[in-house]
C-alpha cells in the first residue's frame, strides 16, 4: 500500500515482472503476487546474481567443461557486509 503523498515511477517492465521506484525511496520488484520492497543496492546485487545463476544456465555442463563443480555466489552479490539485509 502507497503511503500519503506517494507515487511510483515504472523502471522496467516485461511478462513476468515490474519494477517500480517509490517517491520515498523504495524500490518494488514486483513478480507475479508477490512484491518485495528493496534498496537501490540490494537491487543491483540481485540483478548481479540473476545474471550469473543465468550464465551457469546457459554454460555447458560441468563434466563436460572439465570443472568439478559450478562457481559459487560471491559475498560481492549479497547485500553490503555479505550477509542477507532484512
């Protein structure tokens, strides 16, 4: 729910998400039924990891590359510290 005074301004739009920026500040991701409210920040660590869970989707395999196992998520990806930012 919109706060008094607010408004949101659409960022990006496409079939199965939206992204919005409040007037106060927040950003909305929103994907179907759900919205999640976040920082410009852990906006851009999420893209980030969307965009290499995506690469790993689109590598060929990892026997068949000779890696014994796919890259793991970096701390760089998470929010500011590393951790999960509630």
């Amino acid at each position: 729910m919109l706060g008094q005074g607010c408004c949101r301004a659409v960022l990006a739009r496409g079939p199965c998400a939206e992204v919005t920026r409040c007037s106060c500040g927040h950003i909305h991701l929103a994907v179907g039924p759900v919205t999640l409210r976040l920082e410009e920040d852990v906006l851009r660590a999420l893209g980030h990891t969307l965009v290499e869970a995506i690469q790993q989707l689109e590598a060929p395999p990892a026997h068949e590359a000779g890696a014994s196992e796919p890259q793991a998520a970096t701390a760089a990806h998470g929010a500011p510290g590393g951790g999960w930012k509630q």
